[in-house]
C-alpha cells in the first residue's frame, strides 16, 4: 500500500502527462551528439541508420512488453517492483542500489553538465573551463556549480508535490518535441544533394568499416565488426534510456492499468521516428567524415550552423537547454519513487519511505539530489554511463524474461494489457539485447566490468541491510 503516515500519492498524471515524461526523460542530449562515435564506428549511412534501427527496435519491443507487467503491478517503483515479483528481494536490490549509486544518479549529473555546456554558448563564463576552484589537479567549473544548482532546482519543484513536476515536464516536453520536428523540417529544407549522393551512394552506404575523425579509414574482419555495431548501439541506447519512467510513477497515474502501457508506447514511438528522421537529416546536410570529426562530438551544432547559418548555433544551444532541463525534470521526478519502494521493503533509508505533506516523496528526492550533486563535481559520470550501459540492458533483460515466468508462476494474477507479440516480440527483445550484452562483454570490456563489479556490489549489501533489519 502507498500510504504513509496518512499521506497517499494522489492520482494526478493523465496519459498526456504520461506520456510526456517518458518521451521527455529519453529526450536529453544524446541525440544532439552521440550520431558522432555512431559515425565513427560504422563509417556508412546506411549503417548509422541501422544502429538507430536497432536501438528503436530493442527499445519499443522492451516497452510494450514492460506494458503487460505495469498492468499486473500498477505500484510506485517500476522495474523494482517487477523484478522482485518475478525474482525475489535479492534481485530488486541489486537493481535498486545499482540505480542509485549509478544509472539514475549519474544520469541526473550527466544530463545537468549538458545543460551548463550548452548554455555557455550564450553565456561563455559557464563554460566548463571556467575554473572557480582549484585544489592541485581538482577543479570545480562554473558548469559543474550550475548543473548542481539546476538538480537542486529541479528537486525542489519536485518536493512541491507532483503537479508542478508534471506541469513543467509536460509543457517543456512538447516544446522540445516540436523544436526537433522544426530541425528536421529546416534541415531536409536545407537538404543538399550532392552530401546525400555521397552518403548514399551503392559503393558507400553499405561499406561498413571504421572512419577516423583525421579521415583515415580501418577495415573489421567479421567479429570485429559485430563488435563494432555494438559498441555503437551503446550511445544509441543512452540516448533512448529512460523509456520506462511512467512505470516507476504508477501510484500517480490515473487508470494505470491502461495508462502505463499506452503511455510507454506512445512515448517510445514519438521519440523512435523523431530519432530516426534526425539522423536521416544529418545524412543529408552533412558527410560521414563532417559527422564523425565533429568537435566534442557535437554533430547537431555543425548540422545547425549549415542549415541556419551562423545563428544556428545559438538556436541548437536553447533547443538543447530546453530539451536537458526537461529531461532531468523527468528523471529526477520518476527516480525518487524507486528508492521510496525499496524503503517501504525495509531495504534503503527509512525516511525515504515517507511521503512529505505535498504526498510526494521528498526525502527520497533530495537524497537523489544531494548524490547527483556529487557525481557533478567528480566529473567521473560520462564514464560511468559508458561502463553501465551494458548493466541497464541486462535488468531490461531480465525484467521481459520475468513476463514468461510470471505467466507460470502468476497465471492467477489479471493482466489487462498483455505483451505486445507474445512471446514472439518480447523473446526477439530477448535475444537481440543478450547478443549486444555478449559482443560487449568480448569487444568492449571497458563498457562492461566495471558496471558489472559495482552491480555486484549489491549482493553482499543486500544481506548486510538484511542481518541489520533482523537485529532491529
């Protein structure tokens, strides 16, 4: 029960709303930039539009199916809730304290540095090499103090109760929505033939090898090329993350037996073509090489300023403020509610299990925001993304495999949406992500142990908190 010192989460999030903060939450930065490395890797369009393929592919099979357990479990917590319904407490808390200690937190302070970068090129002080402080090798740049003071913003709107959250997550979503439709629209205006013969010539668009920002080219044999796709699947599915936000709001959707699942279709197929028609337009504004030598990866900025000219950078730059401030809105409001589920199993601070007078989360959320804060003056979080990548797969993974053992091991409990495809779709999800999980694991081990060895790290404090909750 989501009740808490005679506080209850109140039921205010249409489908609107819901489908809003998914597509707001996945919209952040990475579409702005990531199809940089994607062109490194893959040296061809025809290629880099297959990564994007794949990812929407692997993402809305994963959200339809993520449909049918929202529905049997239409609770505040999301993939924890699932995962401990088909699983156990064991593995829910690997998930969570995983979610805490990196994907959410990390995320929150990597979408926050976003948003300061960008905003230093209207206002160049808050640029991230603008030191404030330095102690030895250690710095703390104006961007770092402004990505802070934006999370601890952001929380506090939050803690007002979830209205707030979801009036700003809804009006900043649609406005960013349509500021890419009027990219791409601009951009296939400014479309130039002679770039999309190139990009898509017979002899070109297939020619799958790796293009070095200097212009220098390297072949793959078989295998390496596998790993080569995979490795940029990875900024295509960053960029894509978050799908699953309205899930972990359930206690405050309406209907959510309905809502939920429609919500986290519609969200993922809005975001999915407006990717896809993004990427399609870079190949007609820009080349391969242009894409994948673009400085700081900012492959937008060099698409804007050829469709707008030099003021296209200063539009991008508010695009992409608008579209990272959104998107930390909605994880930071969507997280919170996780770590309140765990509390309320007894595994995380039990403050965090409470419900402020606004009947929202509040100690949970500046928990949140106070760890966000801190990977923001690390500067360690791009990385971290990068090593957990392969660990978000894996609790999706795991999450889609739990809708076959719940169908034998909960066949009493209603379902009223089911799996999109069953079992065809979610086991083509299935297999698909295991396969990238796999070639990471052989090819790209950077992106793999180290999020592996800090999800481990779960277990032994999974039965830590357990010995001290039986003490107790």
């Amino acid at each position: 029960m989501n009740k808490i010192n005679n506080q209850e989460f109140k039921k205010s999030l249409g489908l609107l709303d819901a489908t809003m903060l998914v597509a707001g939450s996945m919209i952040g930065s990475g579409i702005f930039i990531v199809s940089s490395d994607i062109a490194r890797n893959t040296g061809s369009a025809g290629w880099l539009m297959i990564v994007w393929l794949i990812s929407g592919f692997m993402t809305l099979a994963a959200a339809l199916s993520y449909g049918e357990l929202s529905a049997m479990f239409p609770r505040a917590g999301g993939q924890y809730i699932y995962l401990k319904e088909a699983y156990g407490p064991l593995v829910s808390f690997t998930f969570g304290w995983t979610f805490f200690a990196v994907i959410q937190t990390a995320t929150i302070a990597a979408v926050g540095v976003a948003f300061s970068k960008f905003t230093a090129y209207l206002f160049p002080v808050l640029d991230e090499d603008v030191f404030l402080l330095t102690v030895g090798d250690y710095h703390i740049s104006s961007a770092q103090v402004l990505a802070i003071a934006v999370i601890l913003l952001l929380t506090f709107i939050n803690t007002r109760g979830v209205q707030n959250g979801k009036t700003l997550q809804t009006t900043l979503t649609l406005i960013k929505i349509l500021s890419l439709v009027l990219l791409v629209l601009f951009g296939f205006y400014a479309f130039d033939g002679a770039i999309w013969e190139q990009n898509w010539a017979v002899e070109n668009r297939w020619n799958l090898h790796r293009l070095n920002a200097d212009g220098s080219t390297d072949n793959y044999y078989f295998l390496g090329a596998m790993g080569a796709v995979s490795a940029a699947l990875v900024g295509a599915l960053f960029s894509s993350d978050s799908w699953h936000a309205s899930s972990a709001v359930a206690g405050e959707i309406k209907n959510p037996q309905r809502n939920i699942g429609l919500s986290l279709a519609l969200g993922t197929i809005i975001v999915t073509v407006i990717y896809l028609l993004t990427n399609l337009m870079y190949t007609g504004v820009l080349s391969m090489q242009e894409m994948a030598s673009a400085p700081k990866d900012r492959v937008a900025m060099v698409a804007a300023q050829e469709i707008f000219g030099p003021v296209g950078i200063s539009i991008l730059a508010i695009m992409i403020m608008v579209s990272t401030f959104g998107c930390n809105n909605g994880l930071i409001l969507a997280g919170a509610r996780i770590y309140y589920s765990m509390a309320q199993d007894g595994l995380f601070f039990k403050k965090t299990a409470s419900l402020n007078k606004n009947a929202v989360p509040g100690y949970a959320l500046w928990l949140q925001g106070i760890i966000a804060s801190l990977w923001c003056l690390t500067g360690r979080y791009g990385d971290l993304l990068d090593m957990i990548t392969c660990v978000v797969v894996i609790f999706y993974v795991l999450c889609v495999v739990g809708i076959f053992i719940l169908r034998v091991k909960r066949p009493d409990v209603p379902r009223p949406y089911k799996a999109f495809g069953y079992p065809i779709i979610p086991a083509l999800y299935i297999l698909t992500a295991v396969l990238f999980i796999v070639l990471l694991v052989i090819y790209k081990p950077q992106f793999t142990w180290p999020g592996i060895i800090i999800t481990l790290m779960g277990i032994p404090l999974y039965y830590f908190v357990k010995r001290r909750n039986m003490q107790e």
